[in-house]
C-alpha cells in the first residue's frame, strides 16, 4: 500500500509556504516564497490580496512536485493564516474590492476611540472574548465599506464577501463555492459570540457591518470543501489560524499548558480547557479550536512587533544581513546590555493596549555599537513575553514549569537562553520547529482518519532545553529598567 500524505499551507504575514507531511508526521518538502508589504501611510500595512494567492498556489505546485509524491496519494489538505487580516471581494467577480489589511494596520485606531466612548468595552469583552483594538478585522471591515467607493451599497446589495485568509484561499481553492471559517479564525475578527458560536447581531449593527457578508463558522478539523488538483479531490479538512495551529502543533492539549511563538509577532497562548476564563490583566479570551463536537478555549497574549523587528534590523537598518547574523553579533555583547529597545512600531498589545506608543531606543552612550542594538531588539522580544507571561500566571493562578517553544526566531540560542533567564523558566525547544503548519496538518489528519489526537502527543521530541542562569538580583533589576522604558514610549501619538 502507497504512502498517504497531507498538504499544508501556511499563509504568514511576510510569506506563503506549503508543505507535504507523510503519515509518520515528518515533514517531506517545505516551499515558501515572500510577498510585498505595502505601506501607503504612516501606521498602514496592505496586502495584495490576489499576490498572497499566486505565492500560496505557486509553492503549492512546486511542494507537490519537490516531493515526488502521487498527488492521489494526498488525504487531506489543512489551512493555517495570519489572523485577523481583512479581505473584502466581490463575490460575482471573485475580486477584491481593496487591498488585505493587515493585522498590524492602526489606520482605525480613532475609530475605536469612539467604539470605546459608546461604552462597548464590556460588551465587546464578554462576548467576543477581545478588546477594542484596530488589531482586530471588525474595525478593518468597517473602513473598507466606508472609505471604498460604492462598498456600502455593494454590501447592501449582498454582492460583499468578507474574509480573513482562510476563507479567501478557501473560496478560490474551491471554484468560488465554499464561503467558510473555523471558530479560531472567527474568535478573531471582533465580530464573533464565542460563547454562542455566531455571529453577534448587536456589534454587526453597531459596525454597519451586513451580516450577509461574513462567511459560515465551521470546527477547526472539518471537511469544509474540496481541492481539484490534477485530476485528483483532495479534501480541505483543517483550518486554523496561526497561533492556534502552533498551540496544536505543540500538543498543549491539557489545560494549563502553553507556548510562545516567535514569528512576525510573539504570542503566548495557554489552554485553558472547554470552559471560557476571562483576563483581568489585559489578555484575550479567544476560541483554541473546535474538535471532536466540543471546543476549547484559551488566553492569549499578543506581542506585535518581534521577528519583524529582526526583519527591520535587516531592511530598515541594513545593519544584518540575515536574521541567523542577529545570533553572532549578540554574542559580542558579553558584558550586561546597556541599550533596552522597545520595538512598539505598531502600538503595544497586550498587557498594555496602547494603540499610539511608538518605538523607542534607550540606553545609548558614545560606545554604544551595532551590536549592542541587535542585542537588545533580540532581548526585547524576550522581555515582552515576560510582560505576556506574568499577566497570564496571575489569570490561570497557576505557575509554568517550562515554555514550550516555536517559531523562526526560536532557533537563537542567545534569545532563547535569555528568555529561560529572565523568565526563571525552562525553555522547551522541539525538534520539529514547525509547529504552527504541523498543527494545520494534525487537524487535517484526524479529520480524514489519518491520525488519532493521542499519536500527535507522543511523537513531540525536545532538541534542547535551556535553563535559567540570572541571580534573582540581576533578573529583577534588567526587569525594571525594561518596564521603565515601556513607560517612557507609551501615548506617543496620542
């Protein structure tokens, strides 16, 4: 009997890549390829949505054919995104009506100002499990109707469909058939009653959002439509976005359990089980998935700027030329680091929530070097999950043992072992790094029958585990001078 094998998409904020993974879960071929960022304004990032289409479908063509496979002997095909981006298309044309607004755009930040003075805060909390951010696709999906021209009566029309990734590679992979989201996806948008499972009626209206517009919410490992690929149906069967699929990937299925994911940006989210936990230190309650007919629940902290601003040390600054250089030129830095970087170029997210803080550099004398400043945006990236971890530990009222760990900036042993120093934490790094399209793939596997939950548990393999090393003196001390640099960066433009 041939081999079966699962394709994954992973569809990120900065690249699209596909993935072939055989039954013994191992990964056969990885393909990725970058895609623009566009930056009309200050505080505004796009996509083009139809760009993020054509790179997921071309390293789609070449995954298939890097891995000298039978494409009939592909079971099942899983979905993970970068949340919260917003497409809006036309659903006769297929096309989008504006450029994908990504999740770190703050052109709405005013608009929720005014969201907040309607005093919907609370509302907003108990029901959808957020905050009132620009973060979130509710406000995005608002703006694209108010500012595009004809958008609203097109909407009115029923001619709209509104999607976050998932659904727009969803609906083209299936023909224009399928309109449809998994509860991860949906807990994202600012829109979505997790405790119901809908759509919320009220914060439609309060949005001018038409309901017609948004797409059906399915579980996370499903059979949501079906994939014609030479010849052969493969069937869509998990859907999950980011940071979900990692905490899946990562086998944190036991309540209590978490993980930090170092990719663009830096969430840590923990399990916590089929009952909803609210946050009372600034975190999200948001859906982790929906399987097996129940679904779960977790905290999440969101850190918005972290192997983005390694990417800015290398596109903005020139200073790297390569992400892996960040490791040599920390290295250098043997004495403790003077310069602290507070990387806020998108606002802060949780625990702060502050929309118009801006990045800032403090720290800096006459020696102060290049690689003082790499140090630093590397230790930044540690010290906000630190912010993330404290705040979570208070809500859970429990105490982690050890991170588990993934994502593309994880594999720097010097970010890593100051993350276990300055947390007094354990750091659990995996051999497979690639959790977040494992966890796309898992879903998927178990919905086709490939796989049972319990199999996924026992192939998690640490590589390495790094352990705490600062005096408690020490660890408080570099603490404090991070939070007064927090604080110092906060309300910028406000």
């Amino acid at each position: 009997m041939s081999k079966k094998y699962i394709l994954a998409l992973d569809q990120g904020t900065t690249s699209s890549r596909s993935v072939i993974v055989d039954e013994l879960g191992e990964i056969i071929a990885i393909e990725q390829q970058e895609f623009r960022q566009i930056f009309p304004k200050s505080g505004w990032i796009e996509h083009d949505a139809l760009e993020i289409l054509e790179t997921q479908l071309t390293t789609l063509k070449k995954v298939v054919t890097a891995a000298k496979i039978n494409v009939k002997d592909i079971v099942g095909l899983g979905i993970t995104n970068q949340r919260e981006t917003t497409v809006v298309w036309n659903k006769t044309t297929g096309k989008p009506i504006y450029n994908a607004i990504v999740w770190q755009d703050k052109r709405t930040a005013d608009f929720c100002k005014e969201l907040k003075k309607r005093e919907l805060e609370e509302y907003v909390k108990k029901n959808t499990g957020l905050v009132i951010d620009s973060y979130f696709s509710a406000t995005k999906i608002h703006w694209v109707l108010e500012n595009v021209a004809g958008a609203k009566e097109e909407a009115k029309k029923d001619n709209l469909l509104f999607g976050t990734i998932d659904t727009w590679l969803v609906w083209n992979l299936t023909n224009n058939n399928v309109h449809v989201t998994d509860y991860s996806n949906a807990s994202r948008t600012m829109l979505f009653d997790i405790k119901n499972l809908c759509w919320d009626d009220n914060l439609c209206s309060e949005l001018n959002i038409p309901k017609s517009m948004l797409p059906k919410v399915k579980p996370s490992s499903h059979h949501f439509g079906d994939f014609e690929y030479e010849g052969h149906t493969i069937p869509i069967a998990g859907i999950a976005g980011d940071q979900q699929a990692a905490l899946f990937g990562q086998a944190c299925f036991k309540k209590g359990n978490a993980k930090n994911t170092y990719g663009t940006g830096c969430f840590l989210l923990m399990n916590t089980g089929t009952e909803i936990q609210y946050s009372k230190n600034g975190l999200l309650t948001t859906i982790a998935w929906g399987l097996n007919d129940k679904v779960y629940y977790a905290l999440e902290g969101s850190v918005f700027v972290a192997g983005s601003a390694i990417q800015w040390l290398r596109d903005g600054l020139e200073i790297i030329k390569s992400a892996e250089e960040s490791e040599l030129f920390a290295e250098e830095v043997n004495e403790e680091n003077p310069v602290i970087v507070v990387p806020a170029f998108a606002g802060l997210g949780a625990p702060y929530w502050d929309m118009y803080a801006r990045g800032a550099i403090f720290g800096l004398t006459r020696d102060t070097g290049k690689s003082h400043l790499i140090k630093a945006t590397l230790q930044s990236l540690a010290y906000q999950t630190k912010d993330l971890l404290i705040a979570m530990e208070h809500d859970a009222e429990t105490q982690l043992t050890a991170l588990k760990v993934d994502g593309g900036a994880c594999a720097n042993n010097v970010l890593m072992q100051f993350q276990a120093d300055i947390l007094n934490t354990s750091v659990e790094r995996p051999k497979n790094t690639e959790t977040t399209v494992m966890g796309a793939a898992y879903l998927a596997g178990i919905c086709v029958g490939l796989w049972k939950q319990e199999d996924i548990e026992i192939d998690k393999k640490i590589d390495k585990e790094f352990k705490p090393s600062f005096s408690k003196e020490k660890r408080n001390r570099l603490y404090k001078k991070w939070l007064k640099a927090v604080e110092r960066s906060k309300d910028w433009l406000d």
